[in-house]
C-alpha cells in the first residue's frame, strides 16, 4: 500500500515486519490461522500479511486505522477484541459481543451505505474484518452526495441510532454513492424515529454550508417521487428542520456563517411547506 493508491492526501505507513499490530496477550498464531482459513490460503509458518496504519488528517480526529492486505491485494479494516472469560462471571462486560452487536445494526440500518463486513471468530478472540475503501472523506459538494446524506440520515432514524458525524468517518466513491464507515454509533438507541431524526438532522448540520445547502432544495423532491417510504421522510425531514430552525430563533447571537446558513434552511422550509 503506498499514498499513490488514493489519489488525495492520505498518511501511510507500515507495521514492522513479521509483528502483528495487536495487543501482545493476543495470540498471533491463533489470528493468523483464523485470517489465513478466511481467504483460503494454506496454513503457514511465516505471516503472509502486511498490515498498515492508514489516517486521512485534517479531518476530524485524527487517529489511524490498521489495515490488512492479503497475497491477492484485497484490503480489509481489521480490529481485534478479547472476549472476557465468561466461566468467572456471567456479569463481565464482553467488548466482543458489543462491538459485534453495534456493526450489525449499523450494516442492517444502512444497507448498502455501509462497508461489506465480517467477523471470524477464534476460541478467545473476535476478528471484525471490514472492507477498506481508498475513497476520499466526503466534501458534500454535490448533489448525488447531499442524496447520500439524507438518505443515510433516512435509515439511521428509521432503526433509531444516532450517526458519529465526524467527517472522517464519510467517505465518497468516485460515483458519487457516500459511505458511512465507522464501526459505532453515539450513545444508546434513541426512544423512536423522530428522536432519531431530529438528533440526526442537528448533527448533519456541519456538513452543510451555505455553499451546499441549497442543494437540499433540489435535492428533496425527487425522494417525493421514490415510493415505499420516502414521501414519508419527506413530510417528517421538514417538519423536523423547522423544529430546527424554531430553536435557533431563540439564540440571540448567531454568527454571520451560521446565519447564512439557516437562512438557506428558511428557504428550503418555505418552498416546501407552503406548496
């Protein structure tokens, strides 16, 4: 893997040879028979992986991911968790069983907005192996990336979680389609959907600029004409944003930025809610 790979800035660098990048009272012998089971390759004397840190800085909080490439050049996002011994006490907190839970409802929720994932599991471990992309961290200056935003904010209210809006957690196919990559979400599941909408909704509201914001305007009549549930979305989605909108008019100073801002917002709720 080299930064040449990705097109944008992006730091790489790689784990030292023949270590794994675990924790030392992780069994590296039991991971590589795991991993190598997985891809289908024989069982080997010598690690035929290489393992990367991979940041995208700038953005966010800058922290570095480990990333695995196997001998076919395929490339996965790998974690490692313990599980805890269960035999002392059934009341111990199983971090393996967590995480796993959490990526499931984050791969149910956003279908195909979310990397293809999948856990292997050893006798004392759970390995999460997740598709890695080189796509960019989403700018959210076009349209088909706005679409993106609003319907991953559409899914996540729909199962009731609160998205992590860190942007280094959005990133964007050279198609366009925008990913949500992060293996959690924030705090505990929301009481019901509007909850989950409107914290979703406030969140978002740092990936949208008064450079941007218009774009929700042309954006919102095409979800009115999707089917299933999208008209829906749309009459809740706007009802929300006024909510939104409401709650700022009680703060007495605004600055200019933020001002543009919901000025584009006012917009979009008077030519929608007035119709």
């Amino acid at each position: 893997m080299h930064p040449d790979m990705f097109g944008y800035p992006v730091e790489v660098s790689r784990h030292e040879e023949g270590i794994l990048p675990f924790r030392k009272d992780f069994n590296s012998s039991e991971i590589l028979q795991c991993l190598n089971a997985f891809f289908g390759l024989p069982t080997m004397h010598e690690n035929p992986f290489q393992f990367y840190k991979v940041n995208r800085p700038g953005f966010g909080i800058d922290r570095a991911i480990t990333v695995l490439s196997n001998p076919r050049n395929e490339y996965y996002a790998i974690r490692v968790f313990i599980k805890p011994d269960t035999e002392v006490s059934n009341e111990v907190f199983n971090p393996a069983v967590y995480r796993r839970g959490r990526i499931q409802q984050l791969y149910s929720a956003l279908r195909d907005h979310y990397p293809a994932t999948y856990f292997l599991n050893t006798q004392n471990l759970l390995i999460i192996l997740q598709e890695f992309f080189f796509f960019p961290v989403c700018q959210f200056k076009k349209r088909n990336e706005i679409r993106g935003l609003l319907e991953i904010i559409w899914f996540a209210s729909k199962a009731q979680i609160l998205l992590d809006f860190n942007q280094n957690h959005w990133l964007v196919s050279d198609e366009g389609h925008v990913f949500y990559v992060d293996t959690d979400f924030m705090g505990q599941q929301l009481p019901d959907r509007q909850k989950a909408l409107s914290e979703n909704l406030n969140q978002s509201m740092i990936f949208i600029t008064p450079s941007n914001c218009d774009l929700i305007k042309k954006v919102i009549p095409e979800f009115a004409t999707r089917g299933f549930d999208y008209p829906q979305f749309v009459d809740e989605f706007l009802v929300t944003l006024k909510k939104y909108l409401d709650c700022w008019d009680t703060t007495e100073e605004i600055s200019a930025i933020l001002q543009q801002k919901l000025d584009c917002l006012k917009r979009i709720i008077s030519a929608f809610l007035t119709n």
